[in-house]
C-alpha cells in the first residue's frame, strides 16, 4: 500500500487538472486499490501546507485554504464576466440541471447565445443530459473546473441564503410580493435548499 500511496502521489502532484479515480486505478498496475491510497494520503496531508482534496468525482492536490494568502498576486482582469453571465451562472449553478428556457424564467429576461458560450468556453458550465420531455431540451450544469476554481467539493457547498445575507450579498428585505414572509418560512427555505441539487 506504502508503494501505491507513491504512485497516486505521483501523478497527482504532477497533475494540472484533477484526477478520477478511474484514471488513477488505469494508470497504475493491475490489482491496485487507488481509492484507499487516496483516503491513506488525505489523512497524513491533513493539517499540511498541502492538502489532498476532493473535487467533485476527482482528487487535486491544493494548497491549505489558511495559506492561500502565500499564493496571491495582483493581476490585471483580462475578462471580466458580464452581469447577465454572473447571473446565468450562478443560476445553473444553484439550479442545475437546468434548461435555457428555465434561466430565462428565473431571470426574467432572454439569454444570449453569446452569454452561454461564455461559460462553456470558459469550462464553467457544460451541457447536462437532455430532458424527457417534448423537444428534449438540453440541460446546463457547472462543471469540475467551476468547483475547482471556487474551492467547492460539490454544488451542495455553495453558500445558502443565510451565508450570502451575512456575507452582505443579498438585500435582506424580503423580495416584493413576500410582505408575509417570516423568519420561520425563511428557514424553511434555507433547509429545502439541497432539493434544488437532485440529479434527474
């Protein structure tokens, strides 16, 4: 096992993207167990400069959240995302899978063909599977690289309505035409929050 735990550690740390443990167990010789090495390492890099972490279906090593700091430097903002991407994204991500028709009833206004080709092409968000329903409408979900590049295991990790409102990101007046709405209906929301990321 001390062996495979070099080998994982290996390929991971020369990795660019995120590794599966799929295209671990490919990589290394037959009978190999890459998922137990992979929860072996996690445990002795716990508490280190560098931690082994999960992203999604794969593992990446990254830099400890605390030390983050080390790694920063200024950067002119080459792309800036437009209003209508930030809200199309975070959509599909608080969403997903979700339909383009779907954003556009959330937003309240089209989306352009432009504004989705953007985040595809930035491999924020990729084509989902397809609807069961008339016209099989396509479907958008974040991607690996989303999760990746905000520091998320998964969807469910986003930050909810209380985090957001305490973080100073939403209006904590209650929206118009929710006069009724109390702090009661308010948690309820909060708690219902997960069913959003169900997976057809």
């Amino acid at each position: 096992m001390g062996e495979q735990e070099r080998m994982v550690e290996a390929i991971l740390f020369a990795s660019a993207e995120p590794v599966t443990v799929a295209e671990l167990n490919a990589r290394m010789p037959h009978g190999a167990e890459a998922q137990v090495a992979l929860e072996n390492l996690q445990k002795r890099y716990d508490g280190r400069g560098v931690e082994l972490r999960r992203v999604g279906d794969a593992w990446a090593m990254r830099t400890a959240a605390d030390l983050g700091f080390l790694m920063q430097k200024e950067t002119v903002e080459v792309r800036k995302l437009s209003r209508a991407a930030i809200e199309t994204l975070a959509i599909v991500a608080y969403h997903q899978p979700v339909t383009r028709a779907e954003i556009e009833e959330i937003r309240g206004v089209s989306v352009s063909r432009g504004t989705v080709d953007q985040l595809i092409e930035m491999e924020w968000i990729r084509f989902g599977r397809r609807r069961m329903t008339p016209g099989r409408p396509v479907t958008y979900v974040v991607t690996q690289t989303f999760l990746d590049h905000f520091g998320l295991e998964s969807a469910r990790d986003l930050p909810g309505l209380k985090e957001l409102r305490a973080a100073g990101l939403l209006d904590s007046r209650p929206p118009p035409g929710s006069l009724g709405l109390g702090d009661e209906d308010e948690a309820d929301q909060d708690e219902d929050q997960d069913e959003l990321f169900k997976e057809d």
